[in-house]
C-alpha cells in the first residue's frame, strides 16, 4: 500500500467530527465480524468456554461489540495518525496515577503489565504524552510501507519501539534510565519461547519475559488497563497497585509469577469481556501431556 493512499485515509478519519469517524469505525467492525465474518466462529467457541453459563443472546451481545470496539480502535488510531493529538489527554481520565509516580520515585523503572483490551494503542500513546518515557515491544507489520507508517508515527508521539527479537537488552537499558516499558502478555507464544499457564482453566503458552525482567531488574511492575466507556470516546486508565518483582529467576518462581500476572488479565477481561480480542487463538499451542498447574487444583 502506498503511503500516500494512507496518509490520504488518515487525513480523511481526521477532519471528520469524531462521533461520526467513531460511527464509520462501528460500521467497519460489522463488516469485519458479521460479513468478513473474521475468526468469528474462533471467537464464539473461545467466548463460551470461558465464560459459560451466558445466554446466546449474552454471546451475541459481546461478539458484536467486540468486533464494534476493533472498529472504533482502528478509527482512533487513524485519527492519531493523521496528527490529531489534541484530544488524547481529553478522552482518557487515569485513574490512580501516583502507583506509576511512587513506582518510578524508587528509581529502577516499571514495567507495565497490560492486554488487548479496550484501545491499547491509545493507551501506549496517552503514556508518553503524561510526560512518563515508555518503551513498547512491537513486531513488525508485514507489510512494509504501511509498517513504516504505522512505527514512524508511533515514534512520533514519543513511544520508544524496539523489535520483539533482541529486545531484552534495549528494555534492560531503559529500565536503567527510569522509565516504563510496556508489556502485553495476553499473547499466545510458541512452546519453545513460553511457559503454560491456566488461563481461563485452560493451559495458555505465555512469555516469561516479564517476569524474567522484573526478577533481574527488582523493578515493580504495574498493572494497568484502559477501558472504552459507555461504547463511546470517553476512555479509562485505571491503574492497579505495583506488584513487587519476584525474588529470584528460578523456573518455578518465573512461572508462578506469570501466573500471577496472568490472572489480573483474566478478571479484567472477566469485567470488560467486549472490550478483549476473542478472535485471538490464545490457546493455539497445546500443552505437553504431563502439563500441571502452577498451583496445583
């Protein structure tokens, strides 16, 4: 894709009043879900696993504005795109902001535990404009030019990127200096590259990058999760109290600590199950036969 046809889209999102872009962005999550039809059936099967007990009606409701929400975010960041930061420290309120300030009054850093839930994007962007440094690991998009576009204007608002291969110790580098580096882990990683956890009483493939980092550096992580509200352009950051890192880098104890973390993803997602990517095969990689718990049943 050529990147004038993308600046053309994003200039277009970004003159458009924002209740409308957001109503074009519902629109396209539509398509996406009920025409596209894109891992909708992936989508249903992993919503009912997880959250049984729910009427079809219940699922239905929840697909549909999850796929809505994928819209709105894609809007939104398109917006962000074409250089409309005016209203990003207006749409989000934060909530418990000093966990991050006494975090980093301690001097090694935080790392940022977080999910595909809500506006992530937003949520990487709004950081940087409260003035905190924040450091994103970030694979590549395949395609070039619209990678190059979309990791320029990331730069661009003050987001430090670095790749997901060989990022360890740029992120460690950063940690020294006193800032903030963001970790999804709602991923669903190779069995080579993560450890099982239980993730909704199903055995989940997850990095223990985060808390491999957290154990080395002894800094604290912060859990943090942006929220759309009301299913409009109002967003809430609410942050979470800082979790002390793990006391050594031993297999069991990384794994128990991924755990942890893991779960505060899953009772977020329990709170907002629209706002997660369901369309996401987080179970992808299965477990080996003789797969236990961390803690045991």
């Amino acid at each position: 894709m050529e990147v004038w046809i993308l600046r053309g889209i994003t200039r277009f999102f970004t003159v458009m009043p924002l209740s409308m872009a957001l109503a074009v962005g519902r629109g396209l999550g539509w398509i996406y879900g009920s025409v596209v039809r894109y891992h909708r059936v992936d989508a249903r099967e992993a919503l009912e696993r997880s959250l049984p007990g729910k009427t079809a009606a219940e699922y239905q409701s929840i697909i549909k504005r999850m796929y809505a929400n994928l819209g709105m975010n894609l809007v939104e960041s398109l917006r962000l795109a074409g250089g409309d930061m005016r209203q990003v420290d207006e749409m989000i309120e934060a909530e418990n902001e000093h966990i991050v300030q006494e975090a980093l009054a301690r001097g090694q850093g935080a790392l940022m535990l977080t999910a595909h839930l809500g506006n992530w994007d937003l949520l990487s962007v709004f950081t940087p404009v409260k003035g905190y440094p924040l450091t994103i690991i970030s694979k590549d998009v395949k395609n070039k030019a619209l990678n190059d576009f979309w990791m320029g204007m990331r730069a661009e608002k003050g987001l430090n990127i670095v790749p997901a291969h060989g990022s360890y110790r740029k992120c460690r580098a950063a940690l020294k200096k006193n800032g903030l580096i963001g970790f999804i882990l709602d991923q669903n990683m190779i069995d080579k590259e993560g450890v099982f956890v239980d993730f909704f009483g199903k055995p989940a493939c997850t990095t223990p990058g985060l808390a491999f980092m957290a154990a080395q550096a002894q800094a604290p992580i912060i859990p943090v999760f942006i929220h759309r509200l009301d299913g409009g352009s109002r967003h809430k950051a609410v942050i979470y109290p800082a979790i002390e890192p793990p006391p050594d880098r031993e297999a069991d104890t990384i794994r128990k600590a991924t755990q942890d973390y893991t779960k505060i993803i899953e009772d977020e997602i329990r709170r907002y199950p629209e706002q997660w990517i369901w369309l996401h095969r987080r179970w992808r990689t299965r477990a080996p036969a003789d797969y236990v718990p961390p803690y045991g049943k």
